[in-house]
C-alpha cells in the first residue's frame, strides 16, 4: 500500500494521498459502520473478530461517543415537551 500512495503522490504532487497503512482503513471502516449505528456483532463478524467483546475493547470510544449523542438526543426530545 505505502508503495502504490508514493507513486500516486509522485505523478500528483497538487493532489497528494495521505500515508495509510491497511489497518489504518480497516480501523476507519470499523469506526464508520459503528458510527452508523450498525449493531457491535454485525461489526464484529465483518472484522472476523470471534468475539464481540474484543470489537467493543478496540472501539470503547465511538461506543462512548455513541452513548453521548444518544443522552443529547434524548435531553433535546425531553426539553422540547
């Protein structure tokens, strides 16, 4: 990967790539279906993770973020009453 982001960097020096490791866009599509709200084990099993804990250890943060954007929506709902 980092050899085929250097050539196209090389012939598009105005357009460049940012470096990224495979794991790097593995962790981004993980982040972004979570995100998405899609369920922990559905994740999990794209990610051939054997267990859904292992996902929610590694993605602690966007679960987090999730709940918070969850208690906002809800305050948002309940104040407007």
């Amino acid at each position: 990967m980092p050899k085929l982001i250097a050539a196209h960097n090389k012939q598009n020096p105005r357009a460049p790539l940012p470096h990224a490791r495979l794991h790097d866009l593995r962790h981004i599509h993980a982040t972004t279906l979570l995100m998405a709200g899609n369920p922990v084990h559905v994740v999990a099993a794209r990610l051939g993770h054997a267990d859904p804990a292992i996902t929610l250890r590694v993605y602690a943060h966007v679960i987090h973020e999730q709940a918070a954007t969850a208690a906002d929506i809800f305050a948002q709902a309940v104040t407007s009453c």
